[in-house]
C-alpha cells in the first residue's frame, strides 16, 4: 500500500523537503509540523462531518504542513481558490463541507460577511499571535496514535480553473496522489542529492501539486516555492534555490519570457521544464534562453487523457496520443474526419474536422467531481470519457488543438474556435499574447474580439496589425476580428490562464478598443456614442 502518510514517514531521514525564501526544512520537520496540525485539528473538528479543511493561503511553509497533516490524518485539503470573490467565494467553501479555514492576515478579508456554513465562526489566521500560540501550546500527535490511512482515501479537493465556466472540485484520493508523483518522477528522472523542483504557481493548482510536490516527495528531494509567481523572480529563483525542474502551466513560459533578456540567463541549473498548453513560440525560446529542455503535454486536473509532443511533429500540432484518444463530433459521436489541406497548409474542412477530444476506453485514474454526479456524468458518456476541448487530426494521426467547447464562435452560420485564430494572430512580432473570444452579434450570433498584449516596449498599432492580417492566408474572412482590445497586460486567473469569462463581460465596455463599424472597414476607435449604440447587445 502507498499513501502519502506512507512516503512521509519512509522520507523522514532525508534532508531537505522544502525551501521557502531564506529558509528550508527537513522531511522529519515538515512531519513533525503535521502531526502538530493533526493534533490540532482532532481537537476541534466534528466527527460526524467530512473531514475537510478549506486552506486560503499564498504557497507559504504553512500550506506544506496542511498538506503534510492531511496526508498522515486521512483528512482533506479544499484548496480554496484566492481568485474567487463574494458568494461564489462562498457557495466554494460550504459546497465542500469545509469544517474549519485556515488564512493569512491579507487573505481573510475576503471572507468578511460571509456565510461559511459550519466553517463561519472557524477560521484560524496563521500569521496571528493566537494561532501562534495554540500551535506552540498543541504537542504534536504521537506518529503511534496517528488514524490507519488507505489509498482510498479522499486527500485533495482540486478545483478546476474555470475558464470554461462553473468550476468542479475534483476528488484525488491519496493513492492517486502518490502513484502520479511515482509517474512524473520516473518520467523526469528525478533523483535525491541532484535535483530540486520548483513550483511557482498557486499550491490550490494541479501542477504545483502533481508535478511539483507529489513527485519531489516521492523522489525525496526538495520543493522549492515562492509566495506568489512572478514572472521577474522565477529566475534569481532557480539560481538562489538550485532548482533542476521547473513546473509551469498555461501562460507561465510566456510571461517569464516577457521579463527582458540578460547576457546571464543560460547561467542558472535548470534542466528541465515540464508543463502543458505552452505555445510552440514559446518552448523553443525558452529552451534556447534558459538552456534547459522543455517538456509539453496536453493533460488536464481530471488526468485521463495525455497528448505528447514530439521532435518530428508538425509545425502547430500538438502531439500524439493513445489509439483509444479520438477526436469526436459531440453531436453525433462519430469520429470526425482527418483535416484536409490545402497547397498553402490551410484546413479547408475545418467545420467538419473539428470535434471533441475524447478517450474512447478512459482507465480509473479519474475519481470524480465531489458532490457533483451531474458533471462526472457529463464527462462520461457512452463509456467514454469527454474532455471538453477541441481539437483536430491530420492523416498521420497528429492532433492540432482548437480551444474549449466553450470556445466555439458562430459567425454568420459558420461555426469554429478559438484557438487557430489565436495562433494566426500571435505570428505579429509585437504581439506578446492573444486572446480571442465571441461577443454578440445584432440580431444573432456573435462577433468576433481579440484582447492583444503587446511585448516589452512595444505597443501595437492597429493599421498595421490590419495589413499584417490581410497577409495571413490562413485566416479566413470571417475570422477577422470586429474589435480589438489592446491591453497592457491580460487579466489571468490564479492558474495563469488568460481569464476569457471577464473579457467577454466587459466586450468592448473597456478602454483600449477598436472596431470595424462595418464588415472589412479599418479598425478606428471605439467611442461613448458606440458603446451606447451598441450597450443593449449586453443586456
């Protein structure tokens, strides 16, 4: 049997676990914090109610020895997302039982005026003198007296991103945490006396989680985090921590790459990078910046379908995958067929091509949505195992990413996604990072809109983003966005995903815009008059 209380208890006489700013602590510390927290928590919960303890905190050495408690106890971390605000903040907590909340001072302003349900009235700040003091006055449970824990056990409650829509919480028993952290290790080669695995994104996240402490603590060797990322800091990071592998996800690549190169940057003991849904663009400058080799898959938080790139891919693919992963139309369930080129490399049936990433004999890696048998079966249906994100395949089996479900536009009868017109945009050399999305059409369907932010220094100007897309021969006429917001910076979730559920709230209300009034006019500014002309679109 294989529990996280297991690999805890073997790695007690390795040396270190955790590295946090100036500070580091070993295995038998970071045991010893959690039983002190099991001890701690025994004394106050309900026994009559799950176990769950909702943690609201930066990745801070008290986030590891919740962690740690949870996984010596049987008890489970809600990793509470920091992003969420208000009654959703809420409806997060009571929806999965959170008995107690353990906060910072700058966090637990949040929940002022909140109805936490059992939860209300027990929430514990780490950074206060009263928590202090209860933990310094709680002896640390006796690792006799420690509760029997299985594999079965329910250990974490992982809340997806939701850049799609309504998050779920997904189960992860302590089994599944253990036997993910044997995979990556084994994959990454991960070994005590050599490497370190740092972990910059939020602890609430798979990768800082999966990829980050699950395999460090199965290979035994250091994880090294920081407060909150930062794309400036990542680098005198790897240097100060020694780190070996680093984690990241989504937009991390890109945003450490928009930090202003250094003649010094290749100085540094990075070897490894390993993450999902980098762009092409970016894993090559990353590879030949931070001359360390960057591994990219497509996986989600779920964990049953994996894609692996590969050297001999073509340009834009995203990989391969398990003859049982097929591409589906979601209307229909037949397998779409392969894409069809034309002379140019243009996909010239794309509507057709286009369908649902789907793992026709999924395994039990997935554990479920927690208290939400609804979206477990959604997500299983016909046996099948539907992933919610599009894609297409070329004859040799390649797939090519095409965004979320919820990502489709419609466009005077036409239906695609996302994410190729993403890609056709991103060629701009100003552009640091594109975000498209639908806004509504008068009287039906939808427009499209990019959000465009621009690299360093630069800033991009619309007429010759306009001259540069009527050169794309790819992009086709009714992929032209209708507006164009240029941001600063795009706003992103705590996962480092651009945030599209609130760029398409604020469509074209924002400052920044620019529109065609009509079909292929130039882009001019958006004004007072135009926002109003068009405000009811938004009612």
């Amino acid at each position: 049997m294989t529990t996280v209380k297991h690999v805890l208890l073997a790695r007690q006489g390795q040396d270190p676990a955790l590295l946090f700013e100036e500070g580091s602590w070993t295995f038998a510390q970071l045991v010893e914090e959690g039983r002190r927290r099991v001890a701690f928590f025994e004394a106050i919960r309900d026994p009559a109610a799950p176990p769950h303890i909702g943690v609201l905190l930066e990745n801070t050495p008290e986030y590891l020895f919740w962690l740690s408690a949870a996984g010596l106890s049987g008890s489970v971390v809600v990793g509470v997302n920091s992003t969420y605000r208000g009654e959703q903040l809420a409806q997060l907590i009571t929806y999965t039982d959170c008995q107690i909340i353990i906060a910072s001072s700058d966090m637990v302003g949040l929940l002022d005026g909140l109805d936490l349900g059992p939860a209300t009235d027990r929430v514990f700040v780490v950074d206060s003198e009263s928590y202090r003091s209860r933990m310094d006055a709680t002896p640390a449970q006796p690792e006799a007296d420690l509760p029997e824990v299985s594999e079965e056990d329910l250990f974490l409650l992982i809340f997806t991103s939701g850049s799609t829509g309504a998050p779920k919480a997904v189960r992860c028993t302590q089994g599944r945490f253990t036997r993910t952290g044997m995979h990556v290790a084994g994959v990454t080669d991960i070994a005590p006396g050599r490497d370190v695995v740092y972990a910059s994104l939020p602890l609430f996240h798979s990768s800082s989680l999966f990829t980050g402490w699950a395999s460090a603590l199965h290979a035994g060797v250091p994880l090294a985090i920081r407060r909150r990322f930062s794309a400036s800091g990542t680098l005198p990071d790897i240097r100060r921590f020694g780190a070996t592998v680093m984690t990241y996800t989504g937009k991390v690549l890109n945003y450490i790459l928009a930090v202003p190169e250094a003649p010094d940057d290749l100085d540094n003991p990075l070897r490894l990078a390993i993450g999902n849904e980098a762009s092409q663009r970016d894993i090559v400058d990353t590879a030949r910046r931070l001359g360390c080799e960057v591994r990219d898959s497509y996986g989600s938080t779920e964990g049953i379908i994996i894609i692996r790139r590969d050297a001999s891919m073509p340009a834009g693919a995203l990989g391969r995958a398990a003859d049982t992963v097929k591409v589906l139309d979601p209307d229909t369930g037949a397998e779409c067929p392969p894409a069809a080129f034309d002379d140019r490399g243009v996909v010239i049936n794309f509507t057709e091509a286009v369908g649902e990433i789907v793992e026709t004999a999924p395994n039990s890696v997935f554990e479920g949505y927690y208290r939400n048998e609804e979206a477990s079966r959604a997500r299983f249906r016909g046996g099948a195992y539907w992933s919610g994100d599009l894609a297409y395949r070329d004859d040799d089996g390649w797939f090519y990413f095409a965004g979320r479900s919820s990502e489709w536009l419609r466009v005077d009868g036409e239906n695609f996604a996302a994410a190729p017109v993403e890609a056709i945009i991103s060629r701009f050399p100003p552009i640091r990072s594109v975000a498209v999305y639908a806004v509504p059409d008068d009287p039906v369907g939808d427009r499209v809109m990019a959000a465009i932010e621009w690299r360093h220094g630069e800033r991009v100007d619309p007429a010759a983003l306009d001259e540069f897309l009527a050169d794309q021969p790819d992009l086709g006429p009714k992929w032209v966005p209708q507006f164009v917001r240029f941001v600063p910076e795009l706003p992103k979730l705590a996962s480092m995903k651009i945030d599209k559920l609130r760029l398409r709230r604020e469509a074209w209300t924002a400052d920044g815009v620019w529109w065609r009034p009509q079909r292929n006019a130039d882009l001019v500014p958006v004004t007072e008059g135009d926002r109003r002309s068009l405000g009811h679109l938004l009612r």
